[in-house]
C-alpha cells in the first residue's frame, strides 16, 4: 500500500525530499501548482517500506502534516495562477493535520492553519451564506460543500470528508477566495450577528447520538452536553455527527446550539 504525506512548509518538504534521495528509493511527488501554492506545498507518496526506512534513520529534522492512503487525485489542477486581492484577509493556509477521516476511511480530514485572520468577516459570511451556521461567541462558522464539512475558525480551517489531496487544495481555495471576496464586498453586506436562545443542556443530549463513544474527549454525551452548555466544548468535537454515520443530526444540533 502506497502513504501520502505532506507538510506545513516547503522546508520541510526540501528535507525530506533530501532524505529520500540519500536513500536511494523511488517516490512519487504531486505538486499544488500555480493554482493552489497559497494554500498547499508539494506531496510526497511513498510506500510504507520506505516510510519505515526514513523513521529508521531517527532524524529530527523530519516533519510530517501526517499519513494517508494514496488515492490518485481525481481533480486536475488548472495551470492559472491564483487570483490576488487587494485586502487579503486570509493570507497563506498551511496543512499542519492530515489523517484519515474517521466516519469514512476513503476520505481524509485535515486541519489548516492561516498565516491571516477571518474574525472581522464572519458576520458578512453570515449573511451571505444562508445554510452555514455562525457562533459569534467562539468565533467559528460551519458550511458544508456537498459531502464535506467545513468548520472556519480565526486562523484555522478544520475539512473532513475530503476525497484527497489535490481536492483538500481546491477546497482550501475555494475558502481563500470566498472570505476574500466577501470581505472584498462588505460595504454592500448588513453583517448579521444573530445568535439563538443558550438551550438547556438536556435539550442539547437529547440532539445527541447518545452512543457515549468518548471521541468527543468525555465519557458520556450528557457529559459533553454540559460542557456544551458551560461553554467550555466546540459542538463539532462530536466526531460521530460531524464525521460520522450520525451527520443527519447535524443541522438540527448546529441549529439549536449556534447562541452557545
């Protein structure tokens, strides 16, 4: 079975470029382009014999987003250059998390970090995005594109259920781009700030898949239901709703808990 890798920074991709060569293996190396190099660098696809010989050498030096089947990309990347905006709000996303996806194992998830901040344009995404979900509280705003979810936090990006990698790249800049032309628009935006009555931590449990699957970091859903209600828990480290077989009770949690 052929491993996909990639890195936060070409830096570290360079290393283990390096390391691969003094090796003497053979790799396969799938590049984000002109279009997606804002938002990606270089991968590495590798077989797991040679992911063991480079573990084997026990260099510091070497730096992985993480490991993944290799799929082949089922989406070309367009030799265009990526499209500049004045005020760039979002700047450069980095992949510093790439694993499998829990509810789907022919998927990846993955978490981005931005070298920009999407705080001040939440409210104009709000308004102009009818079915995304927006906590003015935390601050972070949930969509979905088709199967995929898409959680948007001030300078991170969490995706699951994305098909590869060349297809976490083009998710990555079709975000780059919206935030960037929202904001771009925001004089001709009423930024919506709405929130929802705080729900009753029971009401919350009962919106739950109540399995107790503990994924969520707490041994009961009740329990994860009262951090819910505290404050102190994100809705969407509910991995069996927003990753998993349980994803038909994510409208109507998101929908009751948007105010906490």
């Amino acid at each position: 079975m052929d491993l996909l890798t990639t890195f936060p920074r070409l830096q570290e991709y360079e290393t283990v470029k390096k390391a691969l060569g003094a090796l003497s293996v053979t790799y396969k190396i799938i590049t984000p382009g002109n279009l997606y190099r804002r938002v990606g660098v270089p991968a590495i696809v590798m077989s797991e014999e040679t992911r063991m010989a480079l573990y084997s050498n026990e260099s510091d030096d070497l730096f992985f987003s993480g490991w993944v089947e290799y799929r082949a990309p089922q989406h070309e990347i367009d030799d265009v250059e990526p499209k500049d905006f004045k005020a760039d709000i979002f700047g450069e996303a980095t992949i510093m998390v790439l694993a499998p996806c829990i509810a789907d194992r022919s998927k990846i998830r993955l978490v981005a970090h931005i070298s920009g901040s999407l705080s001040d344009v939440f409210p104009y995404l709000n308004s102009e995005m009818k079915r995304a979900f927006y906590n003015a509280n935390a601050p972070y705003l949930t969509f979905k594109d088709d199967y995929r979810s898409i959680s948007l936090f001030p300078h991170r990006i969490a995706i699951a259920k994305a098909d590869e990698i060349v297809d976490a790249w083009r998710v990555l800049e079709m975000i780059r781009r919206l935030v960037n032309e929202v904001w771009m628009r925001r004089d001709e935006i009423e930024p919506s700030y709405k929130t929802r009555k705080k729900p009753p931590a029971l009401a919350i449990y009962k919106h739950l898949p109540q399995t107790n699957c503990g994924e969520c970091g707490q041994n009961t859903c009740l329990a994860f239901a009262l951090q819910l209600f505290a404050g102190s828990a994100n809705i969407t480290q509910c991995l069996p709703v927003f990753e998993g077989k349980f994803s038909h009770l994510q409208y109507e949690l998101l929908e009751m808990c948007a105010s906490l």
